[in-house]
C-alpha cells in the first residue's frame, strides 16, 4: 500500500540528515508483521531477492527495456555511478553512521549503512542518484513492519524528464508487485511455532 510522503519524513530517520537534498519519490508500507528483533532478515530477505525473477511477464519486460535503453543511451556506462559521477552517500555519514554496518549488498545497489530499524541503499546513473530506504515501524498493535521509501536526486532536466516518464509504470506496475512479493516472500518465511 503506499503511504502518504509524511510517513516517512516524520519520523527521525538518520537518512534525513544523510540525504536531505533527495526527494521522497514514494513510501511503501511491507505488511511484514514481526517483533522489534525481525528487522536484520527483512534486509537480508530483500537483498538476496533475485529480482525480477519470477515477477510477471510485464515486470521483467519493463526491467529488461530499461537496461537496454541505458545501454543504448549510456545512461549506466561506467564512470557514471557511485564513487564517479557522485560520491557516496558514505562519506557524508556522521562519526556514528560510519562505525555502524553497513549492510548486504543488494546489486545493482550499494549498501551505505544499517541500523536496528533502518537500512539504507543507493545507486546512481547518468539519470538519476536514488536511494532505496528500508525501515521497521510500529504497526500500532505492538509489533513492526516495514516501510520501503524511494529518494532521488534526478540529474538536470534530463533526469527529471526520465523520472516523469518512468513514474506511471513504478507506481502502477513495478512497486506493486515488488511490494506483494516481499510481503509474499516474508508469510512464507515466518518461523512456525512447534
């Protein structure tokens, strides 16, 4: 389900003050119901996530147009990501932040920290700085589940014409299915009392 932009930017994430120049594209809630501890495997559940393996026909088109067109374009030629075209958000982490983990990898995402309740993962092309926040709230029935937030930095007008364009199929088409899948993929993994 997505959320409104304020329930992200009202609580006291760290990524604020790590990012605060990025736009909140999207905030997505994870019905992924747990205790307070279950936060480290919902990570771990989305970054060995093969996606879009196994996602609909129409997911794993889109996906694939997307890498051809930035081949064709040069959109993700090297020299174009993180620690080229932008630093990394590492070096913008305060003392604490980067003494803190900093998380699995999530290809084609790099990891710039964890914490109990957070986790926080970017990527960067010619079009786009994007962030891929994950974090574990209180669901109000004294559990947690997680909440997915997209930040981006577009790049000029260029990146800002390339995020209109590809808006209506992420909100309509691939963070839907994304969002069903780790829910999906979180029930068929809760730990069965004997």
């Amino acid at each position: 389900m997505r959320l409104p932009i304020s329930a992200h930017t009202s609580r006291p994430w760290r990524i604020h003050e790590v990012a605060p120049d990025f736009e909140v594209e999207s905030v997505w809630a994870l019905r992924t119901p747990g205790g307070a501890e279950e936060f480290p495997r919902l990570v771990s559940q989305l970054a060995s996530d093969n996606w879009p393996d196994g996602a609909p026909y129409i997911v794993r088109f889109l996906w694939e147009l997307r890498w051809r067109l930035g081949a064709w374009f040069g959109w993700d030629r090297a020299g174009s990501g993180v620690g080229s075209r932008v630093r990394s958000l590492r070096h913008r982490l305060p003392v604490d932040l980067r003494d803190a983990p900093q998380g699995p990898e999530y290809d084609p995402f790099v990891s710039v920290y964890q914490l109990e309740n957070e986790w926080a993962a970017e990527l960067a092309n010619r079009t786009v700085h994007t962030v891929i926040h994950l974090a574990w709230v209180p669901d109000g029935s004294g559990g947690y589940q997680g909440q997915m937030t997209s930040l981006v930095k577009p790049n000029g007008m260029y990146g800002r014409g390339y995020m209109t364009a590809i808006k209506p199929f992420r909100y309509l088409i691939v963070y839907p299915v994304l969002v069903r899948r780790i829910e999906r993929e979180w029930r068929a993994t809760v730990p069965r009392n004997p």
